[in-house]
C-alpha cells in the first residue's frame, strides 16, 4: 500500500471513526431557500458519554469533544457550532432543541475544572475545589443548550461560532443526562456588516479561501450564496495601485530598508519573487505619511496606520503574507521601536500581539478607551477578530548585523536538504510535583486524543519515517544541563519543541550570551515553545528577549514561535490552556498539510477557537490566543525530510516558428520505497507578450493544458510530464520564451527541483503590399498621378526590402509613362511599415484621354543575416492601373483669307480655324458679334453675323502611339460672314462720336465638357463709306421776314436760292457746290427709258447768267447729330446742310 493512499486511508478512518464515537452531523443546508431571510438548519448527533470514575470525581466524556475548563465548575463535554451566515445577512434568533435526551443515572459527583497557573509557577499547588455555588445545586448546569454567539469575519466571509452543551448536570442529585441530537435553527435577517470589501477578487486567491471555508464550518454549502470574482463589485478606495498586486509584503523603515547587501530585504525579496511569491518593501515612513492613524480614543499612533496599510494591502493586492521588518521594543527604547507592537489586554495584563496585523475586522477597541483586546471590543462590540486576513511574522531587527544574520539563515535554510531535517528533539522540563513537560511533549511528539481533542504528531503523521524524533526529558535524564540542549542544536537539530520554565532572556536552560557564545550550528532549527515569556520583545527594559536573540543571531534558529506572557498549565494534567495551541500548531504541519509557519500559528488559534466555541474560550485561552508569536519569516514552509524531485529534461532548448509549439517531455523519478505525489508547476522566468506555457499530456496535445498538475509515481518508478510553448503568430525572431517547470513533493510547494526551458523563435521574412490593386485617373493637367502603398514587415526579424515594377502582361501605351517609387529601398523591424509612394508622369505628348496602362510593383525581401537562406526570403506584389484622365482646351484663330472691309449692304467675311487642345473628343461652342465704338459694347441687330454655332472635332491616334502629337492635334474650319447693315456708320465716323475703337469682329469657342475653356479672337472690321448726295434749291423772298422758300416767279435783277445739301451715304461727306442756269429752250433726248420723250437739258447753260453760291465746298456728315445714331451705330436720320446761293 502506498503512503500516499495510506495518509488518506487513515484521514477518512479518522472521519469515521469520529462519527461513530462521538457525534454526527447531517442536514447542514440552508432552508427556506427561496426566503428572503432564509433559516439554517443543521443537526448535531452525540453518542452516549463515557463516565469513569477517577478518585472521588466522575469523568464525563465524549470522544473527540474537549470540557469545559472553567474552575471549580463540572468539566462537561462542550462542541462548538461553527456556521457560514449566507451572504449579506446577520443571525436573528438561534433555537436549539434537544432531541433524545437520555438520563444516564444520579449519584454522580463530576469532577471540577482547575485553575490554570503559569507554566512558571514555583510555588505551593492547591488542587481547585467544586463551586459551592453551583455543586449545592438542585438547577441544570450549564442549565442551557448553547453559550452566547460569536460573529467572526474571515476573508469577508461571516462566520456565526457557539458552543453547545449536550451534556446537562444537576449537581444536588448527580443526575447527569445527555442529548442524543441537537437540531439548531438560526433566522436571519439584513446584515450589517456585509464583509465583501474583506474578499480577495482575484480567481485563484478567492477559490483558495472559499475550501478553507468551506473546510472550517459545519454548513459548507451556504458559500453558493457569496459572490463570485466576477459578481464582486467592489470600490476600491486605498492608496495602492490594483494593477501592481503584492503577495508578500515587508514593512520596515528607511534605513532599514536601505541596509547594505548581501543579506537585506531585498535578497529576500528576490528570494520570494524566485519562490513564486511578488513581493515588495513599505516603509514605515511612507505609511506614516499616507495613511490615517486615528485610535478609537481619539489619539493617534503608527500601530493604527501600519495596520490600515495592511487593509489596504490586503483588500486591493490580495496580500497573503506581512513580514513586520524591525523590532517593536516599545516606550523603553523607542529608537529600536521599528515596528510598534499592539497590545491587547487580558484581565489585568497587556500583551504585544502580533495578531493585531493579521486579524483585520474592527478596530480591536470598540468601546474607545484605549484599551485594546477586551472581549466586547469587537465589531458593533462583540468579540473581537480571531480570524487572520493576513499570515504575519516578525523580524525583529534593529540593526544591519542583525537583519543580515535573520536574511541569511532564512535563505541558506530555504535552500538546505541535508540529513538533518530529519532531526526532532522533543524538551521537557520538570514543571510541578507529578507534572513534566515531558509528558506534554509526548502528546506531540506520539500524536494524542486526551483531553477531548485530537491531534497528530510526528510519530504517527504521515512523515512519521521521515523524521528520527529524540527526546531530552527531566524525567528521563534528571535535570539535565543546558550543555545538552547547546549540544542538541549545535548537532544540529531541524525541529525542537520545547515546554519548561523560561524568561524573557531564558529558555531551554539557555540564555542570551549563551545563543551569541555557545551556539555554533550552521543549520538552523524551527522552534516552539509554550514557556513564560521568551517571545517578550516589549519588556520595559529595551533588551531583546531570547527569541530576538535566536532568530538574528549567527547561529541558532531560523524561526521560532513563543509566547510574550507567560504560558498556561494545568497541575498533574496536560490540559494545559497553552497545550492546545502546541498541539494544534504541530497538528496543522502534519495532518493539515500546512507547512507555513505563521500559517500553522494562526489555524493553531483558530482550531482550537473553533473546538471550544464561544463558551469554551476563557480568558486564559483568551491570554493565550494573544501572547502566541511568530518570530521569523511569515511565508517560511517547514522543509520535510525529503529529497528535491529526481527532475529531468530530454532537451532544454528549441526553436518554433511563429504561430507553433515547443514541446519538452521531462521525466520524474520516484527512487523511494513508497509512492509519492507531486507537484508539477510551470513558472515563466521570462516570456514574451502572447506567449503561453502549459503542461499538458503529450506531443501533439493542442488541448488548453493547464499551468500545474498532480502526479502519483509508485516507488521506484517513474512518469514523464510534457510541457508545450506557444508562440504567437507575430513573435519576434528575437522572442526567447525561458519556463522553468518545477517539481515538489507533497504537500510542500516552496522547495522544488526546476527545468529550465529556452524557447526561440526561427527567423521568418514576410512582406506585405497593400491594397492589393488601386485604380487611378490621371490629372490631365498636372499630367501626372500619385499612389500611396504600404509595405509591412510581417515577419519577425529586421528586413531589407527593395522595391521595383514592371508593366503587366498585355499592357500596351508602355512608352507614353514614366514610373518612379520612393524610396526604392526600405530597412523595417517586425511590425514597421512604410509608406511607398508610386508616381505616373505623363512625360512625352499628352496621352489621348482614356489610354490605360497597368503596372506591377514587387517588394522584395532581402533578408538581414548574412548567408541566410533567400528560400526563405518573400516578395509581394501589387497592380497599379492608370488611365488618362480626359483634359479640355480650345485655341481659335481668325486665319486668311479674310475679307474686313465692306460697305454697308454688302458682307465682310472672316475664315475660322477651331483646335481642341484637349485629349479627347469635345464639341465646342461658337459665339461671333460686332463690337464697336468701346471694348466690349456688343452690336446686335440689324447687325448679323453667320456662322456654325457648334462644331465636334475628335483627336485622332494615327501612329498609335496613345500619344498626340504635334500633327495629331484636331481642328476645323469655317467661315463668318458679317453682314454690313444698310445704314451702318462707317468706321471712319466712329472717333467723331467719342469712340476709342472702331468696329472690330469678334468670335469666341467654349468646350461643352469644361465651359472654363475658351478661347477667342478678335479682327478689325471696316465698315466702308458709301457715295451719294441729294440737293434741294428753294428760292427765298429776300424782302420777306420769313426766311423760307417761296415761288419768286421771273423777275429780272437778282434771284435768291436757298440751297439745302442732303447728305445720303453713310460716312462725313464734303461736296463742292456749282450753280448755273440751264437754257430752257434746249433739250435732250431720253436714252434708254421707255417711253421715248425728250425733256429739258440742264447742263445746257446759258451764257451771261452768273451764280453766286456762298459756300461753295460743304462737308456733310451723315446724320444731324449723335441722336440720330442707334446703339448699333446705324443712322436713323441723315444729315444736311444749307447754304445761300444768288442768281445773277
């Protein structure tokens, strides 16, 4: 049979048997579990007692249930209740019922509690003699079912603790009677102190303090009703920073903190970091300086503000374990003061609690007098908390030597297994007539179930073959000199623990100047010790006391537990009040499996609290839960006898590509002669962003995997475990992944044998050009058109990339663009990209419009090692179409043959020549006017100009080259034809009217595409006189008033004309005015008009007549005046001029 199924053999036979001897519990469930108040229900079975008679007293027992150890009251069996109150709520009414109660007889006289005495009592005994009060009594005692409650607060999980009563006296009579079952019910309501800031949200923090919940209470299935991590939803309100969480944490002060290595606070540091733990240094300075330190009283101290610290630390970082850096020697020598210790009072005494900085509910004063620890100072002034958030321990130093000293053999301790952690010394001194602390120490080291509780020791544990436990005993060897315990722990010795008579600098027959003079061991031993004050580190004095003594000197331990006021016995019995926690304590290293020192310090307390319950626990178990210290290191695991793991690895060192799998088998070797189980745990040393380590079943397993595994290996035999490493796609040929993997044996988990695995990643060159295609139209003015691509290194090293192009296949116009790339070279690191810009210039002649190309830019990878593989090497591509975008231009001219000069009537003609100057088919508009007078001033009707309003010219790739070239350039032409009006002024005119410019033809073209296209042109036009004149004679009546003409008749003498010259044509006209007198008597013959007749001559002149004209040369301009010209410069009223004429 293996021991490993053996140790589990023996813990479910413990279970069993407890059951069948002494109580049963069934029905733990909530009821009424749809109520908002819901009730729980649990149910106590008890066997019947055992009464023996010892002396002239009756024992009552009940197996596996300790007494009530009150003096001079009846020791009857006591069980402590111990419920979860569901989530949120708070206890109303708790009713017990006795189900079955039995008589067991009368007569029966039950044997009275003692009074405890400290463990350094040298005088007189007096054996404690029944209550008159209570032993003359015809009333029950206890006289009730259950004791007074208790609310306890562990990690925000609320814990209802009484103590039950199933055995009920009548002392008057001796009846004594028993209850064979206790149904309890507990109501609840609305609680007030609802604790969820107290839960640690992190996943794996909260399921490991959910099992121990669950493991401590009587009704484990009321933990369903507290949240979970995600359902949490807690503020947080401290000064520490959540994303930066701490598992260990060391308090100390400045200078402390800044002692010089090798051995200081920092190698510790490092250690625990190494160890799995993250741990850090506060200082006490900063607490100071930052946190609240106002007492309940009203004062202030660092006490307070080292302890809201510690909340804060816990609540926000989950801190699990607090190492107080410095000694606490208190008012007598407050440079030493590091570390303020707490004290808690009992009955008259104050004792320095270390306790005060784990237990973090309440205030420890409730009621404000400054007195902490009383049993109503508690939340809402109950008792006060029991229950530790927090594991805590105390280096008390005070100086660099001896924080070196207390850093070194931590370390050195942590790393040691050699033979002698087998060695364990049980010492026991003579403590009072027929009481040895021998007889204690066998209860530890032979394991026991007196006194109405069980524990494990070293010689029935599962480890029992593991340790060679030896005794040093008054009883055995009378008195023995302190030589021989020097000699035990110079020998050396791993474990010792010890019950005798002690002081604040004396324990185990040793001094002071005996640890510094005699003790040469270098192998250090874990103590324990219940005697009278060794642990008194606040003495009055400022001396250390002797657990400072052996914890910071060069040699003797490396941690040793002790208490600060005396330890409790009891005369002729090993129910000793310091007894429990003793036993206790060794029970939760070697049944419990918790190898923590201040772990098993605190659940040495804890159980014991929760094996009385609320009734059971005096004032001296009171005394003692306080005064019980731990003097080293709290994450310190007692290291078992047993060899590191037999740990290897087939390879330690691979390369993956990116994106795959390492994988490492690792074999296990178990050369013991029995099974072992163990712990396998992977622990990334240094692992790369997205890289993943996880034990899984073998080569090839893609599964989740997980980051631990339990294994069994049978003696002598042997099993392999795999790890896989995972590299994310995008890991860096530089990614080095370094696991370490690391094997415990049960149930330690600090000390390991390690694998250290390095994992690289093979380099990989990959490149990517995006966008894949990009189609662009060219400015047809600028000619030229920009694309932006992206170049990524994908891969995962440094690349040297080049970058070219080439046309695609079938891609014609190739010699109408040219191609440039910046840069044409690029170096990238994984990751980087580039920007490469791809210019298209439309160099040569200009590209007919919609002409397209393609090109193909190509990156190529060059690679960054020298020699490397250019298999391995990439490129990428990406296509580039280009088409030329349409542009619009038009030129006229006016081009011979031109015709500009006309008469009015007639027509002057012009010939138009139209080019498109774009690269594409257009039609243009065409606009022809007369402007005359002033740039600008348009003439329109009767002015008229033909022409074709429209005209489509399309360019034409004759070579096809995409190009157009010079001869390739489309135009037309055509002629305008401006028809002169009848009665235009002629140009010549045009300045006597106050024009700056004569008449001027004008044609303008316009792209229908882009109307901003225009071109125009103007030519001079001249409008030509025309000839005519018209004369009217009128002969005047020289004596009349009126000038105007008149029929003079004939009369001799002097005849007066007036002559009035008509100017007809279209232009100024002079004329030069001849008169004379046409013989009537002459005529002529029509030529050529029909009919035939014959009429007078006028230019038959008669001889002696004499004309007088008065002006004979007159120059007649057109019109009257400039109103008898339009708009259009055309005459509306032609001019004329009068002059006198005298016939003779």
């Amino acid at each position: 049979m293996s021991l490993a199924w053996w140790h589990k053999l023996i813990v479910a036979m413990a279970v069993i048997i407890l059951f069948a001897q002494t109580i049963g519990i069934y029905q733990p469930v909530l009821g009424d579990e749809n109520n908002e108040n819901p009730v729980i229900k649990v149910s106590y079975v008890f066997f019947k007692p055992k009464v023996v008679k010892v002396g002239e007293y009756h024992s009552v027992t009940i197996q596996g249930l300790p007494k009530l150890e009150e003096p001079g009251l009846p020791r009857l069996p006591i069980k402590a209740a111990r419920l979860l109150v569901p989530y949120g709520k708070d206890p109303a009414k708790i009713t017990v019922i006795c189900d079955k109660k039995t008589v067991l007889g009368t007569g029966f006289r039950v044997e009275p509690g003692q009074k405890p005495v400290p463990l350094s009592y040298e005088g007189e005994y007096v054996e404690t003699q029944p209550s008159d009060i209570v032993y003359s009594s015809n009333k029950s005692f206890p006289g009730v079912l259950y004791s007074e409650h208790s609310i306890q607060m562990k990690k925000g999980y609320k814990l209802l603790i009484f103590t039950l009563y199933p055995v009920q006296y009548v002392p008057k009579s001796g009846e004594l009677s028993y209850c064979g079952e206790m149904r309890v019910e507990v109501s609840t309501k609305p609680g007030t102190q609802i604790g969820e800031m107290m839960m640690r949200w992190h996943p794996e923090q909260w399921k490991k303090d959910r099992e121990e919940i669950k493991k401590m209470v009587d009704n484990p299935k009321v933990v369903e009703t507290y949240p979970k991590p995600n359902e949490l939803v807690v503020q947080q309100t401290g000064l520490l920073d959540p994303n930066t969480p701490y598992d260990y944490v060391i308090i100390t002060n400045e200078t402390m903190k800044n002692a010089p290595g090798p051995y200081n606070f920092q190698a510790l540091v490092a250690d625990k970091e190494y160890r799995g733990l993250r741990a850090t240094i506060v200082t006490t300075e900063w607490i100071d300086a930052n946190y609240d330190g106002t007492r309940p009283d009203g004062g202030s101290d660092l006490q307070t503000k080292i302890r809201n610290f510690i909340i804060d630390a816990y609540t926000t970082w989950g801190t699990e374990y607090v190492l107080l850096g410095g000694d606490g020697d208190g008012p007598a020598n407050p440079d030493e003061d590091i570390i303020p210790a707490r004290m808690l009072h009992v009955l008259t005494t104050d004792i320095p609690a270390d306790m005060y900085y784990g237990c973090l509910d309440g205030t420890f004063d409730h009621d404000g007098d400054g007195i902490y620890g009383e049993p109503n100072d508690g939340p809402g002034g109950g008792e006060v908390d029991l229950f530790a958030e927090v594991q805590v321990g105390r280096a008390a130093v005070d100086s660099y030597e001896e924080l070196s000293n207390f850093i070194r053999k931590t370390l050195e301790y942590e790393n040691d297994y050699s033979p002698y952690l087998s060695d364990v010394w049980m010492a026991g001194e003579y403590l009072w007539p027929t009481t040895w602390g021998g007889d204690y120490k066998d209860e530890i080291k032979d394991g026991a179930s007196t006194c109405g509780y069980t524990t494990t020791g070293f010689e029935n544990s599962f480890y029992a073959h593991l340790f060679n436990t030896q005794t040093l005993y008054d009883k055995d060897y009378p008195f023995w000199p302190k030589s021989e315990i020097i000699n035990v722990i110079n020998s050396p010795a791993h474990i010792i623990n010890h019950l005798g008579h002690c002081s604040t600098t004396y324990c185990m027959k040793i001094v002071n100047s005996d640890v510094v003079n005699n003790l040469t061991n270098n192998k250090y031993f874990v103590g324990y010790t219940q005697g009278c004050y060794p642990g008194n580190f606040v003495n009055g004095t400022g001396d250390d006391c002797i657990s400072e003594y052996l914890t910071t000197q060069p040699h003797g331990a490396v941690a040793f537990v002790s208490n600060s006021r005396y330890g409790w016995g009891v005369v002729g019995s090993t129910c000793g009040p310091s007894q429990y926690y003793d036993r206790q304590f060794w029970d939760a290293i070697l049944d419990e499996g918790i190898l923590s020192l201040a772990k098993a310090n605190q659940d040495s307390k804890e159980d014991t609290y929760n094996i009385l319950g609320a009734g059971g626990f005096s004032w001296v178990m009171r005394w003692c839960y306080y005064e019980i210290n731990l003097f080293g290191d709290p994450a310190l695991e007692l290291k078992l006898p047993l060899p590191l793991p037999d740990f290897e690895v087939e390879d330690q060192q691979q390369e993956v590509k990116p994106g795959r799998s390492a994988y490492y088998k690792m074999v296990i070797k178990n050369r013991e002669a029995f099974e072992l189980d163990y712990l396998v745990k992977v622990h990334p040393v240094s692992m790369p962003t997205g890289w993943n380590a996880t034990l899984v079943s073998g080569y090839g397993d893609t599964g989740p995997g997980s980051t631990e595994q339990t294994i069994t290996i049978p003696a002598n035999s042997k099993k392999y475990v795999f790890l896989r490493v995972d590299s994310p796609g995008d890991s860096l040929a530089s990614d080095v992944a370094i696991v370490e993997v690391r094997a415990s044996i049960l149930p330690t988990t600090t000390y390991f044998s390690t694998i250290q695995t390095q994992t690289k990643t093979l380099p990989v060159w990959k490149l990517e050009l995006s966008p894949e295609i990009q189609v662009g139209t060219m400015d047809p003015e600028t000619r030229s058109i920009s694309y932006t691509l992206t170049l990524v290194n994908n891969g995962n090293i440094q690349d040297n990339i080049s970058l070219g192009w080439s046309w695609a296949p079938g891609t014609g116009c190739t010699q109408a663009w040219s191609v440039s790339i910046d840069p044409a070279n690029v170096t990238l690191d994984p990751g980087q990209v580039a920007n490469i810009t791809i210019t298209i210039d439309d160099t040569g002649d200009w590209n007919i419009a919609g002409s397209q190309s393609e090109i193909v830019v190509t990156a190529t990878s060059l690679g960054s090692i020298a020699g490397g593989n250019p298999l391995d090497y990439e490129t990428d591509q990406a296509s580039i179409k280009v088409a030329m975008g349409q542009g619009y231009g038009v030129e006229v001219e006016i081009v011979p043959p031109i015709d500009q000069s006309a008469e009015p009537l007639d027509s002057a003609l012009y010939t138009i020549q139209v080019t498109n100057t774009g690269n594409g088919a257009d039609t243009f508009s065409l606009e022809a006017w007369i402007e005359a007078c002033s740039p600008g001033e348009k003439l329109d009707t009767p002015w008229v100009v033909d022409y074709e309003e429209t005209v489509t010219i399309q360019p034409s790739d004759t070579d096809g080259d995409c190009e157009l070239d010079p001869g390739e350039m489309p135009e037309k032409t055509l002629e305008a034809k401006v028809h002169i009006p009848g009665d235009a002024l002629c140009t010549q005119d045009l300045p006597g009217l106050g024009c700056s410019v004569g008449h001027s033809f004008h044609i303008q073209a316009k792209s229908e595409k882009d109307p901003t296209k225009t071109s125009g042109e103007e030519h001079v036009l001249e409008v030509l006189p025309s000839l005519g004149a018209r004369v009217e004679l009128w002969p005047l009546d020289p004596d009349s008033a009126h000038n105007y003409p008149y029929d003079p008749g004939v009369s001799s003498g002097e005849t007066y004309y007036l002559v009035t010259v008509h100017n007809p044509t279209n232009c100024t006209t002079s004329y030069r005015l001849t008169g004379w007198v046409s013989d009537p008597l002459r005529f002529v013959e029509t030529s050529g008009q029909e009919p035939y007749r014959v009429i007078p001559d006028k230019d038959a002149r008669l001889e002696g007549w004499e004309v007088n004209i008065a002006i004979p040369l007159v120059t007649v301009p057109p019109y009257l005046d400039p109103a008898s010209v339009d708009q259009n410069f055309v005459i509306v009223e032609h001019g004329y001029q009068q002059v006198d004429m005298t016939v003779v």
